[in-house]
C-alpha cells in the first residue's frame, strides 16, 4: 500500500514539475497570434475553415481584420539602450549617396572608384525601386560605422521616372532629416567649396562583396577612405548586411527609417487629404498589385500572356536581365509569381470581405491592362488610385506616375486599415511598409501565401472548384496578419524589425525594457498645429484613426 502511494505521490510530481516547465516555455516564445478575439479566431479555427462557424464570431470576422493587430505589449522604440556618443568634429571623409534607377536598371558589376583629391565617398545607387529609402538608411549606417560626413543625397528621378520634383530635397524635409540624425552622423548639404574646385582626380575601381559586413566597412573601405580621402561605391543597393549582430546598429536604421525620412509638408497634406476622403466612407483596404512588365520579366512569368504580350515580355527581360532559364509552372509553384487581379480577388472574397469593400491601388501601369483587371473590378468595384479619389489635384496630374505619386501612395498605404501586397519579393515599397506598419502599431496586413496558394489555383484553373474558398483559408489560416513575430529566413528585415525596435513598458527580460526616451510613451503631444489636441492613449493602436501629418508629428515629438 505504502509502496503505490509512494508511486502515485512521484508520478504527481513528475507531471506538476512538467506543467510549470511548459508554462515557463510558453513565455519566453515570441508574441503568438491572438485567438481571444473573434476576428483572429479564424486565423486559428478549423470550424471557420470548413465553413461551419457560429454566426455570432462569423459576422465579426472582416469587421475585426478591420482593426490593428494584438500588440502582446510591445511598443516601437529605436532609440538607444546603451552608449551611444555623438558623432565627433572631425570625420574621416565625406559619404554621399546617388539614387538611380529602377528594376530595369539593374547591374552585375559592383565596384568602388577612389578619387586620389576630394574629401567625399561617393555611392551610386541603381539596384532600387520607388523612391530608394533603402540604400539611404543604408548610407547612414555606413557613414557611423566609418565615422565619415554624410551629404545629402541625390536622387535621379529623370533616367527613371522622368521626375523634375527636385530629387530628395524636393522630397524629404530636409532640416527634419538632419535634425533628427543630428546625435547619429554628421550631415551637410553639400561638399564644402574647397573640395568642389578640385579638377584632377584618378579613379581607381574595386569590387564591393554583396551584403559586406561591418568589418570591410572598418578595413578595406576605411582604409580606402583615409588614404585617397574619396572613394566611390557603385552601386550601393544590399551592399551592407541586413542581418547585424548590433542591435544599436539596426534601431539606427529605424530611425532614419521611420522617423528622419519625411516627406515634405505638401506632400504629407495631399495624402492626408486623400485618406480623410477614402475614410469618410468607412474603412478601406490599399492594395499594392506589382502586376508590372519590369517585375513580370524579371521573375520570367510569361504563359498566362498572349504571343505578343511574351514576345514584349521576354523582350524586356533580355534587354535589362541577365540571362537565365526560367519555366513559369515551376516559377509559380514556388511562389516567385506575382499574384494577377484576379487571384487577389478570390482571395478576399474567401475571407469573406464583399462587393462594398473600398480598396485603394497603388500601382503603376499594369501589364496587360483591363483584361486582368476586368475580373477583379468585378468582385470589388469600388476601386480607388491617387488620382480617381482627388482629380482635381494640380500636383498629382503631372506626376502621378513620378516620385510624388509614389510618395503619396505610400503614406496612403501606410496609413490605411488593412495593406495586402501581392508579391513582397524584391519590393522595396511592399517590404517597407509592411516594417512601416508593424512599427506604427502592428497595422492588419494580408500576406498571402504564394507558394500555398499556387496548387489551389492550378486546381480551378482545372474546372477543379469545389472546396476552393475553403483551401484558400485553410493556407491563408497560417500566415501572420500584421502582429509582432520573430524573424524568420528569407523575411527581412525592413519588413520585421521585431524585436529590436520594440520594447516593453513590463517586460519579462531586462533587455526588452523601453528607455526613457522610448518612441512611445504614455503622454504623446502633437507639436506644430495650433489646433493639434494631446494624445493620452498609451498604445500605438489608438493612433490608427488620426491624420498622417498629425500621427508623424506625435512620433517626432516623443523620439528624443
């Protein structure tokens, strides 16, 4: 008797010691989905996937995706934890950053030209899209790393976008980039005169490694740097490794990213006065349909194209790509298709989103026009673009298709309930503001899953339509939706900054603690509008309904 008491008495333990040991575990994971709230049920709930879900969790499935993602108590912060000493007088030389460029710009060669006089390094930037912020970010991180002088950089918005808006002072706000940077690098307008009078200069060339580390920052190009006091890196874009084992390191580039590169204050109103219209009707959804000849050739997605359509396709690929086999059902399989209009309609459809839902376009032109887009205006035919919802607007008439068109549909993005990109590949405006949203308050985004959707596809193309809106939940079920998650190879980390931007009022790890001069804190103020009001919500979500101007003023106010 005494021995079976022993053994019930031993395996109690044995399962006490295993509950606290799991609870334990379940802490220190990441942040996971909310299933506490109906509308993320469904991310989670076999039931809904099979149809068969209560009514009423299911009538409040879209109204929930409405809203921001569960932020698990975390809160963005990319100020400094640790020293951080200001940059000195004296530099090592002067960095400056060249914008260029498009997709189908792209080159191999990677080289370095050093200038024997001049005291400046010169980066050419041409592997890029949109409005090049990337590579920006990029050559601030470079300039602290080697102690260097950053000048203002240039844009070449005529090779490309055939743009006369004045490149990135025409862009940016200029005082607000330097200011806000002013305890991280040493910035200027331009070269000092004194350089500028030098004539005669020898350009000697070497190779960039792709995603060099800070160590050829520190060695080969310092080195460069100090000796012919100019160097001159072509091109820049991921010439710099994304992934640094400095957390310092990558909330600088938050900072520049979300908080020194602002648009100008024409800008930021004209956006801000095209969201205030699309919202007067209620919530809208922006969609960003990379359905465009560069991205289409470059990925080698041909078949779903008429002859000519393939032959101007596979034109443009080998005019501006190198070469390479490419077979678009294998392509496709593995996700590396962008999505059509039409696909991305089904989509919503099957997570229940219908015919009344406003979506705003941000897109160029698409390649095959009305044909692919006839089917999706179908399903959902209140759509918007910058210049249907404002056509009255003088800027936006001559440039819709230029910088300011770009920079508008990206503050309309950022700023709107739900982002769905349709492929987040080599996208550096999709990869941006998927990072931008998670770090204003883990805004809903829908990231379908190419890959897993591809054989769901395939099936209905194959008059194989039973159980479709079901499979396409069933994958969609296992994506993220815009909450705070661990990053995970090949995810960048533009596009998820978690954790090192974030922290937490009270944390379970001392490091994960927010600094006095987090981001956020509990007594957000607006600065600069007479009629601005304060903001006493403490969260990032309660700022998801105020104006673009308003919510980056609050940001600004509160980051130092």
């Amino acid at each position: 008797m005494a021995a079976k008491l022993s053994i019930g008495v031993i395996v109690l333990l044995i399962c006490t010691l295993s509950l606290l040991f799991s609870a334990n575990v379940g802490r220190d994971r990441e942040p996971a989905r909310s299933s506490k709230r109906c509308g993320r049920v469904w991310i989670l709930s076999s039931d809904f996937v099979a149809g068969d879900i209560s009514s009423s969790c299911g009538n409040n499935v879209v109204e929930e995706l409405w809203e921001s993602a569960e932020s698990g108590g975390w809160r963005p912060s990319s100020a400094p934890r640790s020293d951080w000493p200001p940059p000195t007088e004296e530099t090592n030389g002067y960095l400056r950053v060249r914008c260029n460029g498009g997709l189908n710009q792209q080159r191999s060669a990677v080289c370095v030209l050093l200038y024997d006089q001049g005291r400046y390094l010169h980066l050419d930037v041409t592997d890029i899209n949109m409005w090049m912020m990337l590579p920006e970010l990029d050559a601030v991180l470079a300039a602290r790393i080697m102690n260097a002088t950053l000048v203002l950089p240039e844009l070449d918005a005529n090779s490309f976008w055939h743009d006369d808006s004045g490149g990135f002072q025409g862009i940016y706000d200029v005082e607000h980039f330097i200011e806000t940077l002013k305890c991280d690098v040493k910035i200027v307008g331009m070269i000092p005169d004194v350089h500028k009078k030098i004539k005669a200069f020898q350009i000697i060339y070497f190779c960039v490694p792709r995603d060099a580390p800070i160590d050829w920052y520190l060695t080969t190009a310092l080195k460069a740097m100090t000796q012919h006091s100019a160097i001159y890196l072509t091109p820049f874009s991921h010439r710099l490794a994304e992934e640094i084992d400095n957390p310092e390191y990558q909330r600088l580039r938050c900072r520049v990213n979300y908080h020194a590169l602002r648009f100008k204050l024409h800008i930021m109103k004209l956006s801000d006065s095209i969201v205030d219209k699309l919202r007067s009707h209620g919530h809208f959804m922006s969609i960003h349909l990379r359905f465009e000849m560069d991205m289409l050739a470059f990925l080698g997605c041909f078949d779903i194209f008429n002859p000519e359509e393939q032959k101007t396709l596979k034109k443009y690929r080998k005019e501006n790509f190198a070469e390479k086999r490419l077979i678009y059902n294998e392509r496709r399989a593995i996700g590396k298709c962008p999505l059509t209009p039409e696909e991305v309609g089904l989509i919503l459809r099957a997570m229940r989103f219908d015919n009344s839902t406003r979506i705003y376009l941000a897109a160029g032109e698409l390649f095959g026009g009305e044909r692919f887009m006839k089917p999706f205006r179908t399903l959902f035919p209140r759509l918007d673009n910058h210049s249907s919802v404002d056509p009255s607007s003088e800027e936006l008439s001559p440039n819709s298709q230029g910088l300011i068109g770009s920079a508008v549909d990206y503050m309309v993005c950022l700023m709107s309930d739900i982002f769905m990109p349709t492929y987040d590949g080599p996208s550096n405006f999709a990869n941006n503001l998927l990072g931008h949203r998670l770090y204003y308050g883990f805004r809903t985004t829908i990231r379908p899953d190419r890959k897993g959707l591809a054989p769901v596809f395939v099936a209905r193309e194959k008059k194989k339509t039973g159980g479709f809106e079901e499979a396409v939940r069933r994958v969609m079920m296992k994506t993220n939706f815009g909450g705070p998650h661990r990053r995970v190879s090949p995810e960048s980390f533009y596009t998820n900054s978690w954790p090192e931007c974030f922290c937490q009022v009270n944390p379970k790890k001392g490091g994960d603690k927010c600094p006095p001069d987090s981001v956020v804190d509990s007594r957000l103020e607006n600065v600069g509008d007479s009629d601005s009001t304060s903001q006493t919500d403490s969260t990032v979500v309660g700022l998801g309904r105020r104006g673009i101007f308003e919510l980056c003023k609050a940001f600004e106010n509160c980051f130092r």
